[in-house]
C-alpha cells in the first residue's frame, strides 16, 4: 500500500448530511420483480433507442409508462438513462430520474451509485455529490472514489481531491488510470505542485504511465500548468513510450503558450518527421508560434512528395513552402522560415484562417499586410476574430491605420459586432493619426455596446488621447476604468512622460505602489523616460535605486532605459558603466551608447563602439548609422562616413533614409565640400527635405557661401514656405557676408508672413 504523509484537512472530508438521498431498506422492492411482466422487455428496448436518438423526455415517458403498466423499470434502466442525462449534459432531467429512482424504493447497487455521483459533479452540485458518496458506506469501490476526486477537481477543490485521494490509498484501494489523471489534473494548482511529484513518482512505480497515454498527457500538463516547468514537461513527453496526436499537440501547444515558439516549430516540424499528421489544433498552435517569432518571408524547398503513410506532407498540403534544416535529435532541429501561399486550398476552420491572418500580419516586416489581406478576401466567411485579426494587421504595420479605419466601418456596416480587441485596435488606429475626433466615435459605440470600460478597450482609449497631447481626457478615460491592470496604469505613466509631464508621472509612480498592483519594467522604462525628459537626474537616480531593489538589474529593457536617462542627462561615464555591466545587449543598447558618446563630443568612442559592436555580431540599424555618421561628421572623417554610408545597404542590406542623407551632407558641409554635398543631394534618389536643405543652409552660412546658401534657403520655402529657420539661416548668412541690404529684405519678408 503506498502511503503519504500529508497534512490532514481542517474540516472532515465527508460531513454529515440531513438529506436522505438513498431509499430506506425496509419495503425495497428487488429489482428483478420487474421483469416477469411481458411488456418489460419491450418497454426497456423502446427506452433504450429513444435514448440513443437523444430523445430524453420521450425516454423519460417511457419509464413513467412502465410504471403504471406494471412493468417498473429496474436499476439497469435506471443506470442508462441516468448516463444518457449525463452524456448531453441534461441535469435537470438527470435529478429528475434520481427522484423517480428514490421513489421506486429500489435497492441501489453501487454502479447506479456512481452514476449519481458523476451527475451531481458534472452539474457543479458538489455537495450532493458528496452526500451520495457518503451514503454508500462499505458499497463504495474504486469507481467510487475516482468519481469523487474527480468530482472535487472539476469543481476547483483541489485540497479535498488530494485529500480524497490520500483516503482512498489508506483504506487500500489501489488508484487506476481515472484515479490518477484526477488527482494530477488537482496538483496543476501551483500550490500543490509539490503533491504531483510525489504522484509522478507513484504513477512510473505501478506501470501506468507506459499503460495509459491520458495519464501521460496529464502530467506534461501538470508540470506546465503549475509552475511552467517545461523542462520537465518534456521529460515526461520524451518518457512516454508511446504518443498519439493529442500528446504532440498538447506538447507543441504548451511551448508555444508559455514563450517557447521556436522550440514549439522545432517540436512540430519533429512530429512531422515522425509520420503525424497535424489537425487544426496542432495548425493553429504552430501558427501561433510563427506569429510570435515573425517567421514567414522566404523558404523555397517544396515538401510535396507523399510520405511512408501515403498522406501529403501537411506544409504541401497547405499549398506551404517550408525550408528548413533538421537533424536527427529534436534539440539539433531548426526551423529556418515559413512560406504561406495557397492555404484556403485546405479544410481549415474560420478560427485556423484567422490566426494566419494574424501570423501575416505580425510579420510587417516583410511587407506581408497585402497577404494577410488576400487570405482576409478569400475566406469565406468572416467572423469577429477575422475582422479583428486584420484590423490589427494594418494598425501593426505601422502605415495603414486609416485603412484599418475603413475596416471597422465595413464591419460594422456587415452586421458583425465588434469586441473589446476590435475596439483596442481601432483606438490603436486613432491614436497613430493623433485623430481623437473619430476616436471618441468608435468609443461612443464602445460606450452604447458597454464596452468602453473594459481594460482592453480603455487602455487604448488611453494611449490615444495621450498620442495626440490631451492628458486631461487620458487621465479621465483612466479614472473610469472599472479595473485598473499593468496595461492601464503604464499607458498613463507613459503618456505622462512622453508629454514632459513628470511631476504627474512620478505622483502615479507611487499610486501604483499603493494599490499594489505591482511595477513591472515598462513602468520602469516610462519612468526613466520622464525623468530624461526634463533632465532630472536626481529622480533618475533614485528610480535606479528603486528598480535594483525590485531585481530588475538585469532586465535588458530597463538598463537600455538608464543608459538613455544617464545619456541624456548629462552623465556619460554612469550610463557607460550600466552598458558595461549589461549581461545580455542588443543593437538599442549599442545604439543608445553610440548616439550618447556621439551627442557628448565622444566621436571616436562612438566608433570604436560600433565597431565592436560589428565584432559581437549585433546587426545594426537604421538609427545607429544616423550616430555613426553624426560621429565621422563631428571629427571630419570623411573618407570613414562614406564607407560607412555605401554599407549600409551593401553590407547590412539597410536602405538609407532621408536622415541619413543628411548627416553625409552635413559631414560634406562641415569639412567645407559644399559643391560635392550640392552633387550629392543632387545624385539622391528621391527629393532632398527642407532637413537636407536646411544642413547645406547651416554649412553655407559657416563657410560663407551665399550664392549657395541662397539657393538652399529657396528650396526649404518652396517646401515650407513659413519655416522661420530658413529666414534666420539665411539673414545670418547675408549678415556674415556684410550684404546689409539683403538682410533687410529677409527679414521684411518673414515679418510679413507672421
């Protein structure tokens, strides 16, 4: 007998009950009485098939019938009706038959007994359940005390199925496989993990574990339910000696839900190799994966070829084309990209086509808003979740937010009632517009919907008012939120400190530590930004205090935050010190160091920078050649910038931007090349900005080059024609130049245009 030393609960597990539930044993009536009358055989099988059809009530007739025709039903009738209630989950009439069943005066048998007590489990009645199970004394078996744990387990009671699991072994019922996977799906609670241990090793002692998948899947959920544990997870996933589809979706699920989406493409790309072929649910959590590491953009290798079992290779059978590397090892195997074509060619549900919407539009990157929308446009219904889907596609890509506008009207023009994510994302939209206007009339049919108070919906309402500079109305949106979460507290803070409103953002800091709500590293972040914003360094300072003490030292986020908070302060050696601690850095705490040397006159440490940067193998970005080039302009390096300038997209595949285009002119204007920074706006491959001219204008100016310097300042008005720096560049210009006369013109003009 295996026993275990556990705690014994505070209160008896099985109170007494005053109801009387089980028919007394004085007058039972045997059961087989019943079936000398002629008509009871007949009655039954008529019974049985109306039951089979689901015809409850007529079934229920039926035993009333028999009854009154003196052919009263026996407990095997009893028992199959019984099940039938439970099967589609009609309790009403299920207590009904246990009535008729008290009424019959019966003699109960524990099969019937049982029955009852998964009826009063199913419908949430526990304490019927209990009350049932207690009334059956020495009748109770091993049936018995499973359909209890499982009783207590279904009805989140996971302290009494233990402890009803602990009884049953110390009155020496030996658990099978039902005992078991109840008992670990109650030690799925974090609180008692420790308890699904100790089951886990019991289980591999009796053998069930080989004996039954479900126990199996059970335990791989325990150790990623409780405490995330996927490393056991998998252990128990490589154990089994034996799987069907359900344990590797269950498995490929649990990676992709818990932040391992690569190890969840790696697992179902090994599922394939194994000759399963993946259902919609095993689809839909790779997809979700996908969605999550952006994977889509190239993959040429066509998977088309029919395999052992003489089924298509899913990705094929999708219209997919799937590249990737495999070894023989899960561990080694690596998912390089996915290539989506054709997939409404397949059998997919709305729900499998919507979340391929989605994984599109995540991966904006690649430009892929357009497929997303060709598999919008070809679905053949759409649902909430699709519109929401491709709504949000177009708010993330970062372009297309009016179309996203559009969007929503034609779906709710369509019938389709939006939800709280819709609303989030059409807000999202508003927001990126700084268009508060149409904003509160998508929040108006939030507000009629009642929906506007939902956090989701609320939190955007938020950041939309804060994107387009109005804090009171984004304070009010967030004083009316019903629940208040992370989400809506960092929207807030963040709009405080993007609007330079610090004093706001730090009186928030500490509500947020009195509602004890907690502060995660976004609020963190938004609190760094704020103090940089008005260069309050103390603040900053004790903000670096506070986050050390919350451990969140080594959050990438947060030390890329103080590195910028030091940078722009003032304080280059504290935010050096914080990047030279860094455990782990990206090319943002690369760059923010860069751009923090570079804007301190640092100009070589900016470059040695990046070039170890290049060493470590961090790719970088847009902005980091706008400090890099800023750097070789502040030194006059430059032969150094042009090199850096032509690797941009020779080297690192980086297209240059209008920013870039500038620092060279202004790197060609400091050094005195004003002819070659004219050739080289010249040779630009779109219109050169008013930034551009504005650069040459400054150089102009410096080098006292007015016939130039005219010119530049003609091109920023006939781009901006009220832009007072033009005026002010080009009257200095004049100025230096001691042309008085043309000073008084320029400012004559510009005192006319205010």
């Amino acid at each position: 007998m295996i026993t275990l030393s556990l705690p014994s609960p505070a209160q008896p597990l099985l109170p007494s009950s005053s109801k009387t539930l089980n028919p007394s044993r004085q007058n039972i009536i045997p059961s087989s009485d019943s079936r000398k009358n002629p008509n009871f055989e007949p009655f039954k099988n008529s019974l049985i098939r109306q039951l089979d059809v689901g015809h409850l009530r007529y079934a229920i007739s039926t035993l009333d019938l028999m009854t009154q025709q003196n052919a009263p039903p026996d407990l095997t009738t009893y028992s199959i009706i019984l099940k039938s209630c439970i099967r589609f989950r009609n309790f009403q009439l299920g207590k009904l038959v246990h009535r008729k069943l008290i009424q019959s005066r019966l003699e109960l048998d524990s099969v019937v007994l049982n029955t009852l007590i998964s009826l009063y489990s199913k419908c949430g009645d526990v304490d019927t359940a209990r009350s049932v199970f207690e009334g059956m004394g020495n009748r109770r078996d091993l049936v018995s005390w499973s359909a209890m744990v499982s009783c207590f387990e279904n009805n989140s009671m996971e302290l009494q199925a233990n402890c009803t699991f602990l009884d049953m072994l110390e009155l020496g019922f030996y658990p099978n496989e039902y005992c078991f996977t109840a008992v670990i799906r109650a030690s799925s609670n974090g609180k008692y993990s420790w308890i699904g241990e100790i089951i886990y090793g019991s289980v591999l002692k009796t053998g069930y574990f080989e004996a039954d998948i479900c126990v199996g899947c059970e335990l791989i959920d325990m150790f990623a339910k409780s405490s995330g544990d996927l490393g056991s997870a998998y252990k128990v996933f490589e154990k089994m000696p034996e799987r069907n589809l359900v344990t590797w979706t269950l498995m490929i699920t649990r990676f992709a839900q818990l932040g391992c989406a690569r190890d969840a493409i790696n697992l179902f790309l090994y599922m394939e190799l194994s000759d399963y072929a993946p259902d919609r649910f095993s689809f839909s959590s790779v997809l979700s994966a996908c969605t999550e590491l952006g994977l889509l953009a190239s993959g040429k290798q066509l998977c088309d070829a029919p395999n052992s079992r003489g089924h298509f290779f899913f990705f094929s059978s999708l219209g997919f084309n799937l590249q990737f590397l495999y070894m023989p090892k899960y561990e080694k195997l690596h998912c390089s990209n996915i290539f989506l074509q054709n997939v409404l060619k397949a059998t997919i549900r709305p729900s499998s086509c919507s979340r391929l919407v989605n994984m599109y539009a995540k991966c904006t990157e690649d430009g892929l808003v357009n497929d997303s929308r060709k598999t919008f446009d070809q679905m053949p219904a759409h649902n909430v979740m699709s519109w929401t889907a491709i709504i949000t596609a177009y708010v993330q890509s970062g372009k297309c937010d009016k179309e996203a506008i559009e969007l929503f009207c034609r779906m709710i023009s369509g019938q389709i009632q939006p939800n709280q994510f819709s609303f989030s994302s059409v807000l999202k939209a508003c927001g990126n517009l700084s268009d508060p206007y149409i904003g509160e009339q998508v929040y108006g049919y939030a507000l009629k919907l009642g929906l506007a108070f939902v956090n989701c919906a609320g939190n955007s309402l938020i950041s939309m008012y804060a994107k387009s500079g109005r804090m009171e109305d984004a304070r009010k949106a967030f004083d009316i939120l019903f629940e208040k979460n992370f989400v809506s507290y960092n929207a807030i803070v963040d709009g405080y400190a993007k609007n330079v409103k610090s004093e706001e953002t730090f009186l928030l800091f500490n509500e947020i530590t009195d509602t004890g709500i907690g502060i995660n590293a976004f609020t963190f972040a938004s609190l760094l930004s704020g103090a940089a914003s008005i260069s309050a360094m103390g603040k900053g300072e004790q903000i670096h205090g506070r986050l050390l003490k919350e451990g969140f030292e080594s959050n990438q986020c947060i030390c890329n935050a103080l590195i910028s908070m030091y940078s722009r302060c003032g304080n280059i050696e504290s935010a050096f010190q914080v990047f030279y601690q860094m455990e782990d850095r990206n090319v943002i705490s690369c760059t923010s160091m860069i751009t923090g040397f570079a804007k301190h006159g640092f100009a070589a440490r900016a470059l040695e920078m990046f070039h170890k940067m290049l060493e470590t193998g961090t790719k970088p970005n847009e902005i980091t050649f706008v400090a890099v080039l800023s750097s070789c302009s502040h030194i006059g390096m430059i032969s150094e910038g042009r090199k850096h300038f032509n690797s941009m997209y020779e080297v690192h595949g980086i297209v240059p931007r209008m920013e870039h285009y500038a620092c060279m002119v202004d790197l060609l204007g400091r050094s005195g090349l004003l002819v070659e920074a004219m050739e080289f706006i010249n040779s630009m491959p779109f219109m050169a900005d008013a930034l551009v001219w504005r650069t040459l204008l400054g150089a102009c100016r410096v080098h006292g080059n007015t016939e130039l310097g005219k010119h530049a300042a003609e091109m920023i008005l006939e781009q901006e024609p009220d832009d007072p720096a033009a005026y002010i560049l080009l009257s200095n210009l004049h100025a230096s130049a001691g042309q008085w006369r043309d000073v008084a013109k320029i400012r004559k003009a510009w005192k006319s245009k205010i």
